[in-house]
C-alpha cells in the first residue's frame, strides 16, 4: 500500500481536495518526476531519524445540517473531522486507519512529519464525507435519486480501499442508508411527478374549456380578447404535461381562440356596414333639419324635428369621427328653428302680457259703470256698458294662458250683475214680459253674431263663448215669452 513517492494511493481516483473549515493540516510535498519525493525543507527531520513532534489534535466539528428538503439547491458545509481518533502515521510514513474489522493500511507518508500527514489523510476523508453529505442533501431535495443511488454505491464500493483517515464505517453506514432510501425517493419523486402532470394537464383542460365558452357565446369583445390573451399568457408557464395530450390540448385552444376571432371579426363587419347606413341615413336627417331651420310654423315644425330626432336616434352609431361631426350638423340647425320660435315666444308673451294689463285696466274702468247693485233705470246703460265692455275686450286678442282664468272670471262677473238686474226687472214689470223678450232675442241675435264674426275670423273658442252667452240670453228670452204667455 506504500511506495517511496511521498503520496499515497488507492484504487480511487484522487479528488481535488474540498475547501475546509478550521486549521489545516500540512499537505504533502510534492514529487520530482521520476517519482522521488522532493528533498525537504531544511530543518526537516530526516525519514527515520529521531523522533517526531506530536502531531496537533484539530478540534472535532460536526456535519453541518443538510437543508431542508424544499429548498432547491441544498448548501452542504464541507466535514473537518478529528483524524486521530480513527487513525495514525507511523515514524516510518506509513499510515493506518481503524476500522470495525481492525486496523489497515491506507498508504505511505513521506513528504512531512507524522503530523502533516495525519492531517493530509483526515483531509482525504473529510473531502469524501462532503461528498456523501452533498449526496445526502441531492436525496432529501428529491434530486434524481436514481443517480444518486448509483453515485453512492460507487463510493460504497471504493470506502474499503480508500485512502483516507476517518470514521469509516459511519461513512459506509450513510452511503447504506443512501442507498436504502434511493428507491424509496425515486418512488416518490416518480409519484409527484405524476401528480404535478396530472394537476398541469387538468389545468390546461379548464383553460381550454374556458376558451371554447368564450369562442362560443361571449360577446364582451375586449374582455373576452383579453382573457384570451391571459390564457395564452398562463399556458406558457404549464409544464410537464404528456407531449401527445399537450398538442391535443392546444390543438383545442387553438381552434377555440381561432372560432372567437371569427366570430368577432364577423360581428364588427357588420358593424362597419351598419355604421355605413347609419352615416347615410344621418346625412339624409341633416338636409331635412337644414330645410326646416327657418320655417315659422313653430307648432308644426317643432313636431318635425322631434321626429327627426326619433330618427335619429333608430338610425344607430356612424363611425365615431363622422358620427360628432353629423351631429353638429344636425343640432346646429336645430338650434337655429328653436333660436327662432324662442324669440316669436317671447315676443308673443311680452304682447300677451300686454293683453293681459290692458284687461286689468278695462275691468277696473267698467267696474263703476257696472256696479254690484243695479237699479232698473240703470239696467239699460249697465247693458250698453256690458256691450262696450264685451267688444273692446275681445279686440284687445289673448293673454297668457295663466291668466286666462282669473280674467275670465272678473268679466263672468260683471255679466253676472247685468243678468241678475235684467232678472231682478222682469219679475217687476210684468206689462214690459214682451219688450223685454224682444230685447232678450236681440241679444241672442247680438252674441250669434258675434260668433259667426268670431268663427270667420278663426277665433273659435271666442265663438264658443258668444255662442253660449246666445245660448243663455236665448233662455232668457224664452223664459220672458214663457211667463207672459201665461198671464
């Protein structure tokens, strides 16, 4: 097991020493090339000669933890054992390592004392305690445990010739126990990636039946796009799924995004020749508004152009640019028909307003000539007073329509009083039954004509109400006749 090189040897492979925590111990000098150890420094002691110095005794430091199996790459701090608790190197160089069959020789020191090369083979077997701590760590992270397992068989398989001081047959227990659980692990790991294919694959069918929903009914245009786009986005994170279910599934996404862009397209084609027609017929509506901007038939037209509007709105969206511009058109020549009419309003309101203080003034000027008693010798001017009255105050024309009634009711009034003196006469003067009829008839014939004036004139609700005065004074009449027939 030892030779005169000043290195020893194995059936192993030297590997590169590990980096190592606490002090080192010396390495071995290295040889000449033919072989010869180098000649060693002065002060050295000569092989054989006197004895060695003590080699130092390192402080004993413990396997670091390995890391927790979630983590991905498990940090693994390389072992600095004790070495001369499992072995030693005699004066001569040669080294021996204890086992739990006895002692064995791992090779021969020759480039230093006992010392240095008792700490170079404690290095030797710290190095392959690392790497069967790394192999350790790679199984507990779940790291392909079938090389794992072969990794440490091959180290199993060299630990007895190994050249290396330290505690081999915990070494060898840890590689058995490696081994014992690399199958386990590989079960394991073969389980969870069935289950991770199984949950991706479910994954990638719930997104394509999502897609194939959407192609098939949705038609929130964007947010359906967008959601696609989404889908898209996450099914290119998904892995590990089987290649021939993956190219199924996407051969299903793929038709189900393709009938959705169809579908979509088709819905805005028609769209843009719906908002062609709608353009047309638009431009169509604002000739006929332009048209219609100066009428001032303000009743008739305003009706038009609420029809218009009605159109307008049935017509539908033209394309957004030309859809504002039609639309400023359109109201442009609206506003100046309802501009116009606004202004004959109020011109109208001022005038009937007029009207309407113009009345106030006639009543208040005709109250005293109709007072609330009348006395028959006065019966014949309040008539002729009411007569005035009555013809100036249909030539002065309308009033607002809120002040329709209220006036109304001041005139009702005074014609009240004049019937109830007429009244109040006939029942006194029973010789004059008969010229008071004949009066009575001419006063139907007074108001009939009125209303035939007031009909040709296109006044027709003052017809009617000289029509219904007719129609009272007619009663009158027939009234007065009725009572002097029956005397």
């Amino acid at each position: 097991m030892s030779d005169n090189s000043g290195t020893d040897k194995s059936n192993r492979p030297e590997r590169k020493p590990a980096e190592t925590t606490g002090t080192p111990g010396a390495r071995a000098t290295p040889a000449d090339a033919a072989g010869r150890p180098a000649a060693p420094k002065p002060g050295a002691p000569k092989p054989g000669g006197g004895p060695r110095p003590e080699a130092p005794k390192p402080h004993a430091v413990k396997p670091a933890p390995v890391a927790a199996t979630d983590h991905p790459h498990p940090v693994v701090v390389p072992t600095v054992s004790d070495p001369s608790q499992w072995g030693r190197v005699d004066e001569d160089g040669t080294a021996w390592v204890k086992t739990a069959t006895g002692e064995r020789i791992v090779g021969s020191w020759q480039a230093g004392d006992a010392a240095e090369g008792l700490a170079h083979f404690g290095r030797r077997f710290d190095d392959l305690a690392t790497e069967v701590a790394l192999l350790e760590a790679r199984l507990a992270a779940g790291t392909d445990a079938r090389k794992t397992k072969a990794a440490a068989l091959a180290l199993s398989e060299s630990l007895p010739t190994a050249a290396v001081i330290g505690d081999v047959d915990g070494l060898s227990e840890r590689l058995r126990a490696i081994v014992e659980h690399s199958d386990e692990a590989a079960a394991h790991a073969k389980e969870e990636k069935e289950r991770t294919r199984h949950e991706h694959t479910e994954r990638k069918e719930a997104l394509c039946a999502e897609a194939e929903q959407i192609a098939a009914d949705s038609t929130q245009w964007k947010a359906a796009g967008d959601r696609l786009r989404e889908i898209l986005d996450e099914w290119k994170t998904i892995r590990g799924v089987d290649r021939k279910v993956d190219d199924a599934l996407w051969r299903r996404f793929s038709k189900a995004r393709e009938a959705f862009n169809r579908r979509r397209g088709a819905h805005f084609a028609e769209l843009d020749r719906e908002r062609a027609a709608a353009k047309t017929r638009k431009e169509e509506l604002c000739v006929q508004a332009e048209e219609l901007s100066a009428s001032t038939d303000w009743a008739g037209t305003a009706a038009v152009f609420r029809d218009l509007l009605t159109e307008w709105k049935a017509a539908g969206r033209a394309p957004r640019e030309a859809d504002e511009q039609l639309w400023r058109r359109f109201k442009a020549a609206q506003d100046v028909f309802f501009a116009a009419r606004n202004a004959a309003v109020s011109e109208r309101d001022a005038e009937f307003d007029q009207n309407a203080a113009a009345k106030e003034d006639l009543l208040a000027a005709f109250e005293s000539r109709i007072p609330a008693q009348i006395a028959p010798e006065a019966l014949e001017s309040a008539r002729h007073a009411l007569r005035e009255l009555q013809e100036k105050w249909d030539a002065l024309g309308k009033v607002p329509r809120e002040r329709i009634q209220e006036l109304e009711g001041k005139l009702r009034t005074l014609e009240k009083r004049v019937r109830d003196a007429a009244d109040t006469v006939w029942r006194r003067t029973d010789p004059e039954a008969m010229a008071r009829a004949a009066q009575f008839r001419e006063r139907v014939a007074q108001f009939e004509e009125q209303a035939a004036k007031a009909q040709a004139a296109g006044r027709t609700r003052d017809a009617e109400k000289a029509l219904e005065q007719a129609k009272q004074w007619k009663e009158w009449a027939d009234a007065a006749e009725g009572a002097v027939s029956q005397r």
